[in-house]
C-alpha cells in the first residue's frame, strides 16, 4: 500500500482513488474512442470510464477485513449516519468519497501495518473522527 494519498482537486482525487482500487481503465475503449464524435469533457470522459468491478472489489475486500473491528464499525456507522442511514456499507461507500478517503485510508494503512497499535488514541484514527463529527 501507498504510505499515503493526498489530493486537492477532483481529478487528482479521482486518479488517487483510480490507484487504490487498481481500477483497469483499458476495459472502456470504446468510451475514450467516442470522445471526439460525442465532444465530452475531461471529466465526463473520467466518470464514464469508471471500473465499477475494481472498486466493488476493493471495497469488499475492505469492507470484510475490517467489519468487526470495533474501531472500523464506528468510523462506519458515523459516516453512514451522513446519509441518515445505519448500514456500514453506505458508511464504507461514504468514507470513500473525497472528503474522507485520504483520512480513511491512513486509518487502513495503519491497521494493516499493526493492527495492535490502531487503537482510539491512534492520530489517524483521531483525524478521521474529527472530520465525520
């Protein structure tokens, strides 16, 4: 894993979060050869271009290595509650937005580096909470 992901736009965010997920951007061919004729933007370029089956992947995979820990469930349950909802896959789908993924992904960097040491008093863990509440 990257030891970190910083952005400060939606482009840069969106290749941020294109590396993460390891999304296959050569899947959408068709997509960037209709560009001229249809005359998209960048960004409607990018947003049709998305790799749906990475990102399902990714978020699984999180989503089932982190679901019962007591730390994750929080973080989950607080940034599900952002859409008045209880579900902690709304809330890993809403910490994975632009606002959250780069305090969400250092919480994921450092409890897969030492899960022992992601405790409440962890500083990633401390920023993240901050920024949901």
């Amino acid at each position: 894993m990257s030891s970190q992901y910083k952005y400060s736009n939606t482009k840069e965010y969106r290749e941020c979060l294109r590396q993460f997920c390891k999304m296959n951007t050569e899947k959408y061919p068709q997509i960037i050869h209709s560009v001229d004729a249809a005359g998209w933007d960048e960004e409607t370029i990018d947003e049709m271009s998305y790799d749906e089956d990475s990102m399902t992947k990714i978020l699984d995979t999180i989503y089932e290595k982190t679901k019962d820990h007591p730390l994750f469930k929080k973080i989950y349950e607080t940034a599900a509650a952002k859409m008045i909802s209880l579900d902690p896959e709304i809330g890993l789908a809403i910490i994975m937005s632009y606002d959250y993924f780069s305090g969400f992904y250092a919480c994921l960097d450092a409890f897969y580096k030492s899960p022992d040491e992601f405790t409440e008093d962890a500083h990633t863990y401390i920023g993240l909470m901050k920024k949901l509440t």
